[in-house]
C-alpha cells in the first residue's frame, strides 16, 4: 500500500510539474489568438457605422475580408519583442432581423492569421455571434446583450486549443458620427487561465474624408482573470486607432488602419505594447 502511494504522489507531483512548465506557453498561445480576436473579431452592429453603403439594405450580408499588416510586437510578449507582418483572410455572413421594436443581429464565419515570421504562431478561429438590442442606438440609450463562441486552433484549423464563449451586457448611444458604448463582459473557456469578468468603455467618431471616412475610435478595459499561472492577473488595456476608410467600387473600400495597443498588468512581465499598422481590402455582398 505504501508502494502505491508512493507512486501515486510521484505521479501528481510530474503531473503538477508538467502542467506548470506548460502553461507559460499556453498563456502566450491564448495572448496571441485574443489579440487577433480584438484586431480583426468582428464589431457586430457597429460594422455599419463603417460601411460607406447608405440607404436601406437587404437583411443578408456576405463579407470577405483580406487584412494585412506590421506590428512591433509579434509574439504578444514584453520579454520577447520582435516585429512581424501578418495575413488575416475571414469570411462571415450577417444576418438582421427587426423584431417588433427590437433588433437581433446572427453572425457566423472564418478567419486564419497568418504569421509571416514565424509559422509557429499561426491561429485560425471559427466564431458566431448572436446579439440582442433593445432599440436603435441614434435614438436614444438603448440596451444589449450578446453571445460570442469562438472555436480556435493551431496553424489552419489543426489542432485545437481553446474555446471561448463570451457574454457581454450594456448599454449604446450614438449621435450622428459619434458612437458610445460601456459593457460588462464575461468571458468562459475549456482552458482556466483564459477565463476573465470585464468592464469596458468603447467611443468612436466619423470624419468625413472625401468619398470615405476617417474613423477615430478610443478604447479602455479593466479585466480581471480568475487564475493564472504566476497569481490572480489584472490588466488594464487601452487603445487607440485611427482608420481610412476609402471605396475602391460600389461593395469594396480600402481600410488603412494605426492601431495602438496598451496592457498593464499586476504580473510581472505581462505588460506590453503593440502597434499595429496595415491595409485591409473589405467587400461585401447584400441580398
């Protein structure tokens, strides 16, 4: 009996040792899929705020999207900073149903970055998205609720390594070019250190720029991790980004974007900055 409780606690012990040498490196496989979810995650409802089509619209929307770009930090780590350039092709398809006074927005799609610099940090996501607003946002505070799943692999679609499911809950308004949106977001997922509450305040402007716009958009989030690896994280993030956005014909416009990235954290050597820098050509199709 002594033998098997001997072996049996040397066995949780390599286990525990195991699982700790790990997670650094599943820590830094989950920072990299969730920037690419905040870069090029899909903005819901807000998408039309940066679609330079006017007047009414059939319910469907495919989107095709090829984004590009550079960034000083391509690893998503501070102790290891290097730049490098990523390909992010997705498809997606919306859908906007008006439910009396309300209105529910559906999404499904695909998308797949690719690094240039180093295959090692390719990721691909399948994702959907069902969102209820509780009114129309230019007329007034109006209420919301969503659902986020996010399936994500290793390089494309190969092995999988996390699944996300987002909800958030808040509260929008919009006046005119001006947009205004605070939420509380809580995120699970089949891995632990992935799991986090969240308090957040999104605002963005329109300028006109000839025949497109010029979005101007100011993010902040205090989030709030229920375990990680080194201890309880904290993090701060901020952003800021400015976008072009120029009709290239009657369903593609050219996005030219400078996304400025900022993550405080309580933990040691979580902290890091990225810029983010690139071209995106967009189309989509209404039926």
């Amino acid at each position: 009996m002594a033998n098997i409780v001997t072996r049996s606690m040397h066995t949780l012990l390599i286990g525990l040792l195991a699982a700790g040498a790990a997670a650094p490196a599943i820590a830094q496989d989950l920072g990299l899929i969730e920037d690419y979810r905040d870069e090029y995650g899909q903005d819901g409802p807000e998408t039309e705020d940066e679609d330079l089509r006017v007047g009414p619209r059939p319910p469907w929307t495919f989107q095709m999207r090829l984004a590009g770009d550079w960034r000083t930090n391509r690893d998503v780590f501070a102790a290891n900073r290097q730049p490098g350039v990523v390909l992010a092709p997705d498809l997606s398809l919306w859908r906007r149903w008006n439910l009396g006074g309300l209105r529910l927005f559906t999404e499904a799609g695909a998308i797949a970055p690719t690094s240039m610099s180093d295959g090692a940090l390719d990721s691909s996501a399948l994702f959907a998205t069902v969102e209820l607003e509780g009114g129309t946002p230019g007329e007034g505070l109006v209420p919301y609720a969503a659902w986020e799943p996010w399936r994500a692999y290793g390089g494309t679609f190969q092995s999988h390594i996390v699944t996300f499911h987002t909800f958030s809950a808040g509260f929008r308004r919009s006046w005119g070019p001006t947009f205004v949106d605070l939420y509380l977001r809580r995120q699970e997922a089949t891995i632990d250190i992935a799991e986090r509450s969240s308090l957040g305040l999104t605002a963005f402007h329109n300028f006109p720029l000839g025949q497109g716009v010029l979005n101007l958009r100011g993010e902040i989030e205090g989030r709030r991790f229920d375990w990680q690896p080194g201890g309880r994280e904290k993090q701060l993030r901020t952003r800021l980004r400015a976008r072009a956005i120029i009709p290239l014909a009657s369903a593609v416009d050219m996005q030219l974007t400078a996304d400025l990235h900022r993550t405080d954290s309580n933990l040691e050597g979580h902290s890091f900055t990225n810029l983010i820098i690139g071209p995106t050509i967009l189309a989509r199709v209404s039926f």
